[in-house]
C-alpha cells in the first residue's frame, strides 16, 4: 500500500460523488433491516413463545428456548458471513448483497406461518445467515466505492446506521402488539431493495480488477489463502479477537445497563412492576440513544487519530467508564446522567469494524476477511456470553461487581489492537 499526499484539502464529502452517497444509502438500508430482523425476535418473544409452546409466559421453557434461539442466531450469522463474504469475492458484490437480502426477507416473512419452535429455530438460522452475510459484503462495497479520505466517514456512517433498525424493531413491536406474526410479515419488505440493487449498484472496480486476472479464481474467497497466508492470517485473527471483544462486552456490559437501572429503581423503593418498564426507557431510549451517538463519532475519530489510536482511546474511556457507572450513582436519577456516557463509551468503537476490517485485506479476500472477524467474533462471543451468565449468577458477586469485572475484556481488546496494523492514509490494496 502507499501513503497518500497530506496537503491540505477540502471536506471530505466534497470528494464524494452522487453515485457515492447511492450506494452507502443503498448499503445502509440493507443493514437497518438487518439489524431489524434480529431485534424483532427479542421484542416478540414474550408472545411467540408461550404461544408455540402453549405454555403460560411466566414458565421457564420460555427463557430457555429464548436463549437457544440467540444461541441459533449466532450461529446462523456467523456461517452466513463466511458463507457470503467468500462467495462476494468469486462472484462479485452485487449479486451476493442480492442473496443475503432476499434470504433474510423471505425466511423472516415465513416465520408468519410458522406453527412450531423447531420451524422458528430453522427459520431464525436462515434469517441470520443473510444477516451476516449482508454486513460483509455491504462493508467491503462501502469500502471500495469512497474514495480514501471519506472512506472511514462512510464506513462508520454505514455500521452507526444500526440504530435506525432498532426504533424500527421497537415501533413494529409497538404497532403489531400480541400479534406478533405481523412483525415478521413486515420483514419481507426489505426485498424490495433488490430492485433498486440491481438498477443503480455496479461493481466496484477494485474487485472488477481482480476478477480480470486469470491467475485469481483460486485466491478469491479461499479462506485457505486467508489463514495459509502469513500475510493476511495474522490480521484475519486478530481482527476476530478484536470483534469478539467488542460483542462479548455488548451482550455482557452494555445490555447489562437494563438490568442495572432496574436495580437501582428497586433499591430506591419502587414497586417492580413499575421499575421493570422504567428499566426499559433507560435501556431502550437514554442508553441507546447514548450509543447510537457513539457509533456516528467513531467513523469521524478514526479519520482524526488512525484506526488504532481511535480503538484504543475509546477502549480505555469503556474501561473507566463502566465501573463509574456501576458505582458512583447512588439514586436512579443520577445513575440515568451516566447511562448516555455509558452506552456512548462502550458502543460506539463498534463502528469501528465496518471502517478496518475491509482495510486489512486485499479485494479477493476482502470481503471474506472482513466476514471472518466481524462474524467469526459472533461465535467467539457467545463464549463470553455463557462466562456473562454464569458470573452473574455467582452468589455473593452482585450485578454492578458482574459487569465491572466484564468490563476487564476491554484491555484484552487494547492489547489485541496494539498488535493490529494502522491503516489510515493508506490505499485498498
């Protein structure tokens, strides 16, 4: 890769063209109803379940089967991003961001006739195997339509786009109420923008390049040539410890925040029925909100300090922030000051893996590399999820003692980062 001239130049988004912006709409899209379809389950399950299982909402079957589908999901995106990131390298990016859109659309769709758990659980893999499949190749798109200087802006731009998908989840909750099934018939939507895919997107042509090599079939999606290759094999694995530091830390830390208003609204007397539901706004509006803010500056700090410099700064503020949250509030009123900071520190380097994970590998095992961190971090964080679960289970370790502990990961995420290359400045190989 070369440096790039560092004279001074305008803002970056003067650099980007209409076509440009098109596409990271496009890409944006395709991940907000990603996201959508993974929320919507946890904002139905309270109905869905009991209702297939045909037992009462309060029976522990439903908590358990909540936890095997969660467990399915993972699973299903992380075969789904390896599946999809290969297959986006052989074959191109627009047709396979047409597969992984229309898988998720359509199998989310005919969870509306499912009649059975095992036809959901079936159904909720398939789902997230276009899931994941979608983020790895909308992210190597991204990545190789922007033109360097607003590469990391639009890259960030495209992950922050999440949290529309989750008030979109919430409003359908909203709307469909008991009838869950609906929420998932509006999850066909999304397959209307294979329409505009196939129109507007073409091939970027850092992978028409490749594809003209004759000596390139072979490399194009090999994960042999990704792990064989000393080259690429390092950064493929620490890339995915990096991933599965941040996702283990948003199951095992930033979710935990629902539970640590609810137990400061209890232990400032409120009745728990009404606690519950204030728990919800805290988590769902307050924190959330706090996050999501975090994930549009990140694109902006990588661009500022480098790709390492961001991750480590914002790694550090995450493991100060979170045993503050955790202690110094002594009301529920104070603790709600501290949840935005909270969601906004520990949230927003997320960002960060649309913008690098592409940056680390060349355009045949692009978007393969990036599926391998980004979704093989999935799986290496459900391990740290299961490790969440038991140590908050633990007698005498209370949650606020739980989450601050869990909290330790982020210096593993700092160490991982330190071996990491910086990639700022530099061109897509």
């Amino acid at each position: 890769m070369t440096e790039l001239t560092t004279a001074k130049q305008p803002p970056w988004h003067r650099e980007v063209n209409s076509y440009q912006w098109l596409v990271l709409l496009i890409a944006s899209a395709g991940w907000i109803f990603d996201v959508y379809e993974g929320q919507i389950f946890n904002l139905t399950r309270a109905q869905l379940l009991p209702e297939l299982l045909q037992v009462d909402p309060a029976d522990p079957k439903v908590k358990q089967y909540g936890d095997i589908f969660l467990g399915i999901f993972l699973a299903g995106g992380t075969f789904g991003g390896l599946l999809f990131g290969s297959l986006a390298d052989r074959f191109g990016r627009r047709p396979v961001l047409i597969w992984t859109i229309l898988f998720y659309s359509v199998f989310s769709g005919l969870t509306y006739l499912a009649q059975t758990v095992e036809q959901v659980g079936l159904l909720r893999f398939l789902v997230a195997m276009g899931v994941g499949g979608e983020w790895a190749v909308a992210a190597a798109l991204v990545a190789e339509v922007f033109p360097p200087r607003a590469r990391p802006h639009a890259s960030g731009i495209f992950h922050a786009s999440s949290v529309l998908g989750v008030l979109l989840a919430s409003l359908a909750g909203l709307l469909v109420g008991a009838h869950w099934r609906y929420a998932y018939l509006l999850g066909v939507l999304p397959a209307l923008l294979v329409v505009w895919v196939r129109w507007k997107v073409r091939e970027p042509e850092a992978w028409e390049k490749t594809a003209l090599k004759k000596e390139q079939p072979a490399r194009r999606g090999s994960f042999f040539e990704l792990l064989g290759d000393p080259r690429w094999r390092g950064k493929a694995l620490l890339g995915l410890l990096l991933a599965s530091v941040g996702l283990g830390t948003y199951w095992g830390v930033f979710v935990a925040g629902q539970d640590l208003a609810l137990e400061a609204l209890l232990r400032d007397g409120v009745p728990r029925e009404k606690a519950v539901e204030e728990a919800k706004f805290a988590f769902g509006f307050v924190q959330s909100v706090g996050g999501g803010l975090g994930l549009f500056t990140f694109g902006p700090l990588c661009a500022w300090l480098g790709r390492k410099k961001a991750f480590l700064l914002a790694q550090f503020l995450a493991l100060l922030i979170v045993p503050a949250t955790c202690f110094i509030p002594g009301t529920y009123s104070q603790l709600l000051l501290f949840l935005p900071v909270f969601g906004f520190l520990t949230t927003g380097l997320h960002a960060g893996y649309a913008i690098y994970f592409p940056e680390l590998f060349p355009a045949p095992l692009r978007a393969t590399g990036s599926a391998f961190c980004f979704n093989g971090g999935r799986l290496l964080a459900a391990s740290i999820l299961f490790f969440s679960g038991w140590l908050k289970a633990q007698p005498g370790i209370d949650l606020r003692l739980a989450v601050a502990l869990l909290a330790l990961l982020f210096l593993a995420g700092m160490a991982v980062t330190l071996w990491l290359p910086e990639t700022k400045g530099q061109r897509l190989e």
